[in-house]
C-alpha cells in the first residue's frame, strides 16, 4: 500500500503553556512519531511519503497536489490534544479530496481514543504504538478487513466506536526513524549551534512522579545502548547530522545505561554536538565529564522554583542546595546549562515570581525558559481539576464542545492574567542585563544562530503582548525561509493548478 504521512503547521493557542513569542522561536522539529510509522510500515513492505507541511511552509492546496501525484490508499497524521481542531481541518480537507482512508496516532490518542475517532473523517486511530498496530492495519486494509484483529486499535464499526487490547512491546524493536524522508537540513531549535540538527528518543515514559507532568509514573522503556549509537551513526554518516537533541523525559536516569552510551560515543569518536534533558539529582562530576567528553554542550534541567515548598508541592523531590550544586558542576565541565521554570505554581504570588527571577539569575544559566503552569491531561493536576469540577475541558474541546480558552489555575490567587504578564516579565527582566547579553553575544558560533537570538530577544520585548491572544496567523520562526521556498518551487508547487 501507498501510505502518505502529513504533518501540518499549527497556530498559538489560548490553552499553551507558553507565551507566543517562545512558541515562535521554540523550534523546527522532525516530526519524529510520523518517522517511526513510516519505518514501520516500509519495514512491512509498504511504500510511504512524508510530508511536513509545517517545515516547508505548504498550504492545505500544496499538499493535495503532492498527495494526488502520489496517489496514497491511506492517510496518517499525529494528533495532539492542543492542535487537535488545526489538525482535524487538514483531515477534512485532504480526505474530501483522496476519498481514502485515515488513520490517527499521537499523544491524545492515549487520553482520549474514542473521542479522537469520533469526527467521521477520521476511521482509525493507534491507541499506544505503532509498532504493532500499523502493520496490522494496513495488512487488513488490503484482505479481509477483520479490524478487531488489529491490537491497539481504536475504530467504527455498523456506528459504534471499538478498541482492541493492545501488546506489550520494547521499544528496542522500533526499527530507526525514517529520516531519509524529511529535509533534515531544514531544522533547528533555539540554542541550535551547528547543521544538520535532528532530534532523538532513547527511551519511553518516566517513574518520577512531578505533580505537573504528563508522563510522570509511566513505565520506562529504554533502547539498548548499541541501538542508541548505531542511530547515532546513521543520523551522522546517512543524514549529515551533526547536532543531536536527546528528547527523553530524563535521558540519564539509568545510570549504568548512560555510561555505556556515552562510552560507546567516545570509542565511535563521531564529531556530534549532543543535548539532552536530565533531572538536578541525575548528575554528578564523574559523569559530567563523561558526557563532556562524548560532545554534550547543553543540558536542560527541569528546576521549576527557587523555593523549597513549592518544589515539595508539586513533588519535585529535589533540593535547593541540588540546584546550586550541580549547576555549579556544569559550569566547572563547560556544559551549558538551560533551567526550565513554572510560573503560576500553587501559592504563586507576584513577590514569588520576583524571587524565582532572582534566584535564576543567582545560577546564572546559559538559557532559561518560563511555561505558565497548566493543567495537561494526565497530569495529576488535571486528575484533580476534573474531580473537582465534573468537568474535562480538554475531553470538551476534542469533541468540539467548547471555545478554546485559558485554564483555570484554582492552585493560585494569580489570575491567568497575571500570570500572563508575569512571565512575559521573568523573560524580558532575566535576558535584558547586559551581562547576559554580551556573555550570549560571544559564544554564538554563527550566523543564523546570532540572528535567530537576536530576533527572539527583540520580539519579546516589543511584539509579546501582556496577556495572551490567540494567534490564528501564527507561522514558527525559520531561519531557512529562502531554501524553503526553493525547496518548495522544485518539488511541490504546480502550475498551473490541475483541477480535483
């Protein structure tokens, strides 16, 4: 079978955790979930197409002509709870067009599949992983349509919605994302320094417990660590990747895994910049200098507060001394450190958020990010908030109930008003002392990367508005905006325009 994956562009919501100019700059991404259901399904014989919509700046229109020269038998695009209406317009629009069938996967599959599948454009959706869903479906798209045989399916049957028990998997068997079908020298994130840059995941789900967090109490499932480095070596030598974020929910949570990885990097000796998001407690200086050694240039820490109780309530289980600490360690190993924070935490107050801007200034980070904190499903702060209230916005705005709007946080006397401001405040106030700006100005290593700060910085100073609007014509920064279009007149533009 002919199977098309799209990945579509997407506006700034009311409901996001951040403000709309970090969205902006946030970055270009490799879609990688899409990846990994195209090398699924190639590696069951099936040949796929990806096309990323949002990276190459392509209209609905652009993409039904690529689509209609390539004739796809099925659909498939990732469904988040955030984006999921942005999303599900691209479906109508696609679907009306190719008349074939779609099937969904993603993050809000996990929370929501029946709701996910129940706008009729949509057929099927992949409650967990593809590993085994996909080649199933698609297996019994081209015979006997027995779709109850497919596990982790969710789907319609004579008017009713139906899921099928999924299998246990290790995600060791994924075969390697299908990088070879995305333009990879297209992305980059905000501290990106060199070319190629893709990012990576080594391993599922997280046993922490942060109060605040999605993935917090999920089982954990790592890739050995020869599949991690033979991937590596493909991004390298197939791909020309030269820059690697490790996404994981904490990369070096298992300690002897970690330094078989980075022992293996060294012995490779391949010329990548690495990053990766680790908790405050998860480092030390033995292993600083491992991971130095192996190419790592920045970690990501999740401190969320300065202040001790707040890191109890929302049960961080680290400690203030531990912050200072292993910052401290990362600056002695020349690793950049970048501090996420919350603002908007239980008994957050305007004094409190002072305090937080003042004490990230103390560790003096190399880059810090302020998210309001929301009430993401699966959180326990969402499990609350709907046993409190009776009410699920997010189950609401899937199913087309409601208006899109900022979460209440009953957490706070703050209102989301406040706390909008607040943190267009931290922002401006933490990377407006000159210091900063003249440290960050010198460890720049080229142009596009000057720029692209450069720009951020202006633009949340002057374009980030108080409180935060809905951004229906928002479009993510791309420093590659000429390549783009070059890319897109050669390969997706037609003229003229055939008809349907």
């Amino acid at each position: 079978m002919r199977v098309a994956l799209v990945f579509n562009p997407f506006s700034y919501k009311l409901h996001e955790e951040n403000l709309r100019i970090v969205q902006r700059y946030f970055g270009l991404f490799p879609p990688l979930s899409l990846t990994w259901v195209a090398a699924i399904a190639e590696r069951a014989g099936h040949e796929v197409i990806i096309v990323d919509a949002r990276t190459l700046q392509l209209t609905k229109e652009d993409v039904y002509d690529r689509l209609r020269e390539f004739r796809p038998d099925v659909l498939g695009f990732m469904m988040t709870t955030y984006m999921f209406r942005e999303t599900l317009e691209w479906v109508r629009f696609l679907k009306e067009r190719l008349k074939v069938p779609v099937m969904v996967g993603g993050y809000n599959l996990r929370v929501y599949p029946t709701e996910s599948v129940t706008p009729e454009e949509i057929d099927f959706g992949c409650v967990n992983s593809a590993l085994h869903t996909v080649p199933a479906l698609l297996r019994e798209l081209e015979t006997d349509r027995n779709f109850g045989d497919v596990p982790g399916l969710v789907y319609k049957d004579d008017g009713k919605i139906l899921v099928t028990d999924g299998v246990e998997e290790d995600f060791d068997d994924y075969p390697f994302p299908a990088r070879h079908l995305l333009p990879n020298e297209l992305y980059a994130e905000f501290p990106t320094e060199r070319k190629n840059f893709t990012v990576m995941v080594t391993s599922k789900g997280c046993p922490r417990s942060c109060g605040f967090c999605e993935a917090g109490r999920t089982t954990y499932n790592p890739r050995k660590p020869e599949t991690v480095v033979a991937e590596m070596e493909e991004c390298y030598h197939k791909h020309g990747v030269r820059e690697i974020d490790v996404f994981d929910y904490e990369f070096l949570i298992h300690r002897k895994r970690t330094e078989e990885i980075l022992d293996l990097m060294i012995a490779k000796k391949l010329d990548l910049t690495w990053a990766c998001r680790a908790r405050i407690d998860s480092v030390d200086p033995d292993l600083l200098a491992k991971m130095k050694a192996s190419g790592c240039s920045r970690v990501y820490f999740g401190i969320e507060s300065g202040d001790q109780d707040t890191l109890d309530r929302v049960n961080k289980g680290i400690t203030i001394e531990q912050i200072r600490r292993t910052i401290g360690w990362c600056k002695d190993y020349g690793i950049k450190a970048l501090g996420f924070f919350l603002v908007g935490v239980p008994g957050e107050t305007r004094q409190s958020v002072k305090r937080l801007v003042k004490f990230a200034k103390s560790l003096d980070l190399e880059y810090v990010q302020f998210s309001k904190l929301t009430a993401k499903p699966l959180t326990p702060l969402w499990q609350d908030m709907v046993a409190e209230q009776g009410y699920d916005y997010w189950r609401e705005y899937i199913l087309g109930n409601v208006e899109e709007r900022p979460l209440p946080r009953p957490w706070t006397d703050l209102s989301n008003e406040e706390i909008d401001e607040l943190a267009k405040w931290a922002y401006v106030k933490y990377h407006s002392r000159l210091s900063f700006l003249i440290k960050s100005t010198f460890r720049v290593r080229s142009f596009d990367e000057f720029r692209r700060k450069f720009y951020a910085f202006m633009e949340m100073v002057f374009r980030q508005e108080k409180v935060s609007e809905a951004a229906p014509d928002f479009v993510a920064f791309n420093e590659n905006a000429d390549e783009v279009r070059q890319r897109f007149t050669s390969q997706y533009q037609r003229s003229p325009r055939l008809p349907p």
